[in-house]
C-alpha cells in the first residue's frame, strides 16, 4: 500500500446527515456525557469533612441542578429527532430504525460476520447507518424513553412543574422510589458502554473503509464508490425518496474520480 492513494475507484460525494441531524447527534452526546457524569456523582456523593458554612457548599445542589437541566434538553433534543424521524431524508427516517424488510436482516447478519464471528472478510458498505447500526441506535432511543420516564419520575416529587408531573405513573410500576432509582443507574451504565464501543467503533470504521463516517456527522458528507451507492439503492434499504437537499456549490471534488 502506498499510503495515500488506495486503489483505483470512482468515487461520489454524497449528503448523507442533514444538519438537523448533526445537531441532535452532538447535543445528544454532550446530554448524555453531562447527565452521566452528574448522574454518578449523585449516586456517590463524596462525604466531604468540611468546616465551610452549609450554604456555602451548595456545589452539590449545583450538580442536581445541572442532571435536571441537562434533562430537559436531553428530553427537548430526543422528541426533535423523533420529529425529524418524520421529516428528515431518507437515511434519517425512522423506518430505517426497525429492521422490518428482509434486505435490513440480511444486512444485520452479514455486519454480524464480519464484526462479530469475523468468519467473512467482505465488508458491508452502506450510505446511512448499516442496519445493525440502526437497529442498535433503535435500542438506545428505547433506553432514552427508560431514561426521562424513570428520570422525571424520581424528579416529579421534588418538582412543582407539570412536566415531571406527567411521569407519577412509573413509580408504582417499579415498587418503590429504591428500585426505580437501581434500574436509572444501571441504564446509565448502560449508555456508558454503549458509548465507548460506539466511539470505538467509529474511529475503526472511518479508518479502515475511508469513507469519512467521522466527519460525516460533522460535515454531513460521505464519500463511496458509485457501486455500493448503486447496490445500496438496488438493496432496497433507505429506499424512500428523500426530499430533495439544498444543492451544494458542485466542485470539481464533488464526484472524483481517484487513480
Ligand atoms: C463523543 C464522541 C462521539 C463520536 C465521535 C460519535 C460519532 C458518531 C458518528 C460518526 C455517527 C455516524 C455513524 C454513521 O454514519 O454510521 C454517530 C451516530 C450516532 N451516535 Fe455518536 N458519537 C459520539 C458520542 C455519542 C454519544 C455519547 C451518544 C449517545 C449515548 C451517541 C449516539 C449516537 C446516535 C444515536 C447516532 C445515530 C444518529 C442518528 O441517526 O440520529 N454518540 N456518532
């Protein structure tokens, strides 16, 4: 391998993460590492000895502070992307989520080959997410849901707002405010290694397809050979017509061809 140039293939630009998208991704993603962070904290509080007057050591109450308000832009950002899920191309829309279609379960056995069992080498190149991607985030936003249901639950007796008001019911399903508050620190958990394997795999995919799945959810661009653009419209995954994006500026990189 020469380093830079990798082969002879004829490459396409294409507009795959609207920024709507990318917003959500980012504000999601900070939410998630803030509410984590102060939601450990509250879990284990560090008995500091302190000779300081009690209300000068409101720093504790500043961290409650920041896990609710962190909460409510976490809630705010996720219904967002439900809407957009609605709304938003082809690639964001929320059937994707659901592997329901017959080439979206194929799709999941083979990323299984190749990732998991490792028993195939042949790697499954796809535009939006591949589908066991999908099907995944489709587990993280159920997590979510778990998430602001037992979150404003525990919230709610505490709160004279309408909005933890809404979530009364919870509580009663779980036996007591003890057990609830177990299974909001376990799925806090469980976006903690959901995040480190996602982060991972990220950073390995960018490197070893080169597709620019990284910068993707920056700049929303990707960039493929024209054959897995064209398998994958043939596959019948992402098949529903986008609406029509605001055309970039065409440069002369837009579709390149690189020997
Ligand atoms: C902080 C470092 C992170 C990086 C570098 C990162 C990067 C990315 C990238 C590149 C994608 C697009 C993958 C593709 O095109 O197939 C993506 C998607 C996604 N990431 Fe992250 N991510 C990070 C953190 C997080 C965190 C903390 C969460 C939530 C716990 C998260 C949840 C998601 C979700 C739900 C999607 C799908 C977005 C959608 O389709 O709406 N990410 N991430």
């Amino acid at each position: 391998m020469n380093g830079s140039i990798n082969g002879s293939h004829d490459y396409a630009r294409v507009y795959v993460w609207e920024q709507p998208v990318r917003w959500f991704h980012w504000i999601n993603a900070v939410t998630v590492i803030v509410l984590g962070a102060t939601g450990w904290l509250i879990a284990n509080p560090p008995a500091f000895m302190s000779e300081t007057e009690a209300s000068f050591s409101y720093w504790f109450g500043d961290v409650r502070f920041i896990h609710f308000a962190a909460a409510y832009v976490f809630t705010a950002n996720f219904a967002f992307r439900l809407y957009w899920s609605l709304v938003g191309n082809k690639y964001s829309k929320w059937r994707n989520f659901f592997p329901l279609r017959r080439a979206q379960i194929r799709q999941i056995g083979d990323v299984l080959k190749v990732d998991i069992l490792q028993s195939t080498q042949k790697p499954v190149h796809t535009v939006g997410h591949n589908s066991m991607a999908y099907f995944t985030y489709a587990g993280t936003g159920l997590l979510t849901v778990f998430q602001i249901a037992s979150g404003f639950a525990l919230y709610a007796p505490m709160s004279e707002s309408w909005f933890p008001a809404l979530f009364t019911w919870v509580m009663p399903l779980f036996g007591s405010e003890f057990s609830l508050r177990i299974f909001h620190y376990a799925v806090m958990w469980a976006f903690t290694v959901f995040t480190i394997i996602h982060v991972y795999l990220v950073f390995y995919h960018d490197y070893v397809e080169g597709h620019g799945v990284l910068s993707s959810m920056v700049g929303g661009w990707k960039f493929l050979e024209k054959k897995t653009i064209a398998a994958e419209e043939a596959s019948g995954i992402s098949p529903y017509p986008s609406k029509p994006t605001t055309p970039a500026p065409v440069a002369p990189t837009q579709v390149a061809k690189i020997n």
